[in-house]
C-alpha cells in the first residue's frame, strides 16, 4: 500500500493542492474523513521494518508525518477545517498555500510506483536531475549520494519536507533548472 488516495472529482480537477496539518498519528484517519466528505486526497505512504522483542513487522507509515494533502475548492474550507484531528492547513501569508502540481505528481508517481521510498531531510541545493526512463521516467528531484546509493530526492518547498527515492545515477539526466523556474532554488553545486 505505498499511498492512500481518493480519486479526483469532476468539481476537483480545476482545483489546487493543498497542505493540512494533523495531530501525530492521524494522518490515515483524516484522510479517510476527508475522502469521506467529498476531497481527493493524497497520503503517500513508505514501508518500513519495526522489530519488537518477540517479532519483525512491516508498517506503513506516512512519507510526510502529520500532513495530509488535500485538493478541494476552499469555498468548503470550513468541512477541511472541522475534520477531528486536523490541526490547521499549512499558510502563507495567513491563506491557505497551493502545493504546486509538479510537486504532488513527483510524490504520487514515486509512491505508487513500487521503487523504494523514504523521508529524507529537505533540501534547497544539489545537483537537479530528471529520470529519463522506467516507472519515474519525467520526475524532477535533487541527485544526492548516500554511501554506494543513488537517490532521488523529492520536495514538498512549502512544506520544507523532502522524500528519498532509490534510482541508478545512469537513468538521470542534468537539468540546468527544475520544472523550467529556477528562481526559488539554488544552482546546481556539482557535475554527476
């Protein structure tokens, strides 16, 4: 189960992302509600093995914990609002902020795709690289190196979250800019 998502209405599809906030732990409960009341959601999920004394379980357990992507028209802000547990959305300039769409796509196409995926410390800098082919063919993200691995990483900007995804280094390709602006992020550092 690499994510929990509703699928899109006909009066969502014009409609923006948005971040919600949610008390720990309740990120599968309120995206249920919210699906419940009429609004895609997307919770992408990651796996991961806990060992207790007596066994080993897989869990799945939020990629972004306490936030839930919401996509909806905020004339019905106050049914998003009055969901138990959600604590607020995510603002910017006291007004609700929309998650760009090449962002959320990132997310959902990695979550669903069967590749390994994990949190990751948000970064602003790197090296920005496009997949040039397999499942993750067109998603933009920063290259970065952990010990003999390549991964992909995908950020949420307004969220100052990020995910890490397992790819081979040979199936990117360097972009000069991500998703054609690149006046919110830094210069690449270094050469692939």
């Amino acid at each position: 189960m690499p994510s929990i998502s509703s699928e899109p209405g006909q009066a969502n599809r014009g409609s923006s992302w948005y971040a919600v906030y949610t008390r720990h732990q309740h990120e599968k409960t309120i995206a249920r509600n919210l699906t419940t009341k009429g609004f895609e959601t997307l919770l992408p999920l990651y796996q991961v093995r806990r060992r207790w004394q007596d066994r080993v379980k897989v869990l799945s357990l939020p990629l972004f914990p306490c936030y839930v992507f919401v996509r909806g028209n905020l004339e019905r802000r106050l049914d998003i609002i009055t969901t138990p547990g959600l604590h607020s959305f995510v603002l910017s300039a006291g007004q609700p902020a929309s998650i760009p769409p090449a962002e959320i796509e990132a997310i959902r196409r990695s979550a669903d795709s069967g590749v390994c995926v994990e949190p990751h410390p948000f970064l602003k800098g790197g090296e920005w690289v496009r997949v040039k082919s397999g499942p993750l063919e067109g998603i933009q993200g920063i290259l970065v190196r952990k010990k003999t691995q390549s991964l992909l990483v995908l950020s949420v900007a307004m969220l100052g979250k990020s995910a890490a995804v397992e790819i081979d280094a040979y199936e990117v390709e360097r972009l000069s800019r991500p998703y054609g602006n690149g006046t919110r992020y830094a210069t690449a550092l270094s050469a692939i």
